[in-house]
C-alpha cells in the first residue's frame, strides 16, 4: 500500500485523522488498525466512518474483501481514487446510522473514533449488529472521558458525546453480549522484544517513577478503549488476546519530545541568566541604572 500523492491528500482539520499529520495522533489511529488485522484475514470486512481510506487499504492487504464507508462525499472521493490499484477494495458513502449495506453481510465490522461524533450511538450500534453474521466480530474504539476529557480539562469541538465505561459497556453489551476489553495509551515505551516473533509471548509490565520496582501486569488509565464483540463467544475464542505494541522505527514522537524539552531547558537558563543580569544592574549605582534605561539608539529627543 502506498501513500497517497500530495496533490490527493484530504486537508486535516482535526476532525479526521489522515496520513502526514504529525503528533502521537498518526500512532494512535495506525496502530489501532494493525491491531484490528488480526480479525480480517480471509474475511469480508467493513470499516464505518473510514475516512481517508488508509486504514480499510490496510486491512485489505489481508482481508478478502474490504468495504470502506463514511458520510463525507469529499472522503469517499478522495479514497476511490488514492487506493483505486487495491482489487478487493471498494469505498461507498454513507452514514453509519443507515449502512448501504444488505443484512448478514460481514464477517468484521471495524469502527473507530466513530460513536463519539454522534447523537444517535444506538442506532448505529443497531446498524453494526445489523450488517454483521451471527458470528460476526466487531472491534469498535472510542475516548475514556475519564482520562481524554475529565483529567485533562479537554473539550473536543468535534466530539457530540463522549462515553465513560460503564455507558460503553451498556451500549455494546446489549447487542454483543460477549466483549473483551483492551486499552490504547500513547506514550514512551522501553520494548524488549525477541528477533523472531512468530511464536512470541507477551508481557506488560506497568511500573511507577516513584516506585519502580512495583510491577502491575495491566495497562492502567487507557486514553481510549477498544472492545473485541461479538454475539458468539467462539468468535472470540477463534483469535487469542494478545499485547500489541507499535513501534515508532524512526522514533518520531521522542525525538520532537526531545526537541521540545531542550529547547524548554535553553530557554530557562537564558532566562536565570537574564535574571542574574538583572539582580547585578540593581546592584549599581543610581546614574549608572539610569544610564542603561535609556531607549537604544539615543537619549531623550533623538529617534
């Protein structure tokens, strides 16, 4: 799959992620996507509110077939001609409270960051369970406004309704009533990984600053949910919970950390300097402060 060309690149305004922007944000929403891969091979798929297109192309590199839909004329244009070379590709506008799609006919239903923007959540959840076999599986994401909203005093001007847990779990239990929780947290990770990862098993381990040699083996305070449902628990069963970890191979995110902390480090020295040079002027005599207060480029009555 190749990145569409600059001259065929929707704007980003923030109210849909798409390839190039910078931020922890190009993490987030490509990773979510390789961690849905696992639930497509073989299948037919459908990905609600897809967007640019990148992440249906990228489910149906695997996938058998991939049916993106989103209620932007302006994505679904975009989309059909960035990735028209993808065969099992097709790309359909619609909206996710109405799916252009007949009944029973998907195996995985993908749908992230989408409830959030809506008013009508049990409607669309209600188009989900429709379109899917019974033995369909659904990986669907959203915000914990616990920790996106509450905590961090944040207002998305492109979020209707935010969900904390409990809403969440009601809303998906009641059509899907098999569900296994996963939670996504960008942040800076140390990862041991080994160099063949066929047959690799995992380990989280989740520790403190202030007491590091505590361990817990759970990601806590997720920034967002992912949810695994479906209405037959063999679904489930058939793909075994896993960590996914993303790696950033050029370390995108710590080097403009890093960036920014130095410059955050330059520009406190320059200020205790500026303050020492202040504290010595005021140690001077009275003529000599008057002296050095004196607009540059003269005294009184030149410009």
């Amino acid at each position: 799959m190749s990145a569409p060309a600059p001259d065929e690149s929707l704007p980003f305004t923030g109210e849909r992620f798409v390839p190039g922007a910078k931020g922890e944000i190009w993490m987030e929403h490509w990773h979510r996507y390789h961690f849905a891969a696992r639930w497509a091979k073989g299948r037919e798929v459908v990905d609600v509110a897809c967007g640019e297109g990148y992440g249906s192309a990228l489910l149906a590199r695997c996938a058998a077939h991939v049916t993106g839909i989103d209620v932007s004329e302006q994505a679904i244009a975009h989309a059909e001609r960035a990735y028209a070379a993808t065969p099992n590709l097709r790309f359909v506008r619609g909206s996710c409270e109405a799916l252009p799609l007949a009944d029973a006919c998907a195996d995985l239903a993908v749908s992230f960051e989408t409830v959030e923007h809506i008013q009508a959540q049990e409607r669309f959840l209600d188009e989900l369970a429709r379109v899917l076999r019974p033995a369909g599986t659904l990986v669907l994401s959203c915000p914990n406004k616990v920790e996106y909203s509450d905590k961090r005093n944040h207002v998305n001007e492109f979020h209707v309704r935010e969900l904390y847990r409990d809403e969440l779990a009601a809303l998906v239990g009641r059509r899907f009533p098999h569900v296994r929780w996963y939670g996504q947290r960008p942040t800076f990770y140390s990862v041991i990984a080994p160099e063949s990862g066929d047959d690799a098993r995992a380990q989280l381990v989740e520790v403190d600053e202030a007491c590091p040699q505590e361990a817990a083996p759970a990601l806590s305070q997720p920034l967002y949910f992912l949810l695994v449902a479906s209405r037959d628990a063999a679904a489930l069963e058939a793909v075994a919970p896993a960590l996914s970890v993303l790696a950033d191979r050029g370390d995108w995110i710590y080097r403009d950390y890093e960036k920014v902390y130095r410059g955050m480090v330059d520009a406190s020295r320059r200020a205790d300097a500026l303050e020492q040079q202040l504290a010595k002027r005021n140690g001077w005599p009275a003529w000599l402060r008057r002296l050095f207060s004196l607009p540059l480029g003269g005294g009184p009555g030149r410009g």
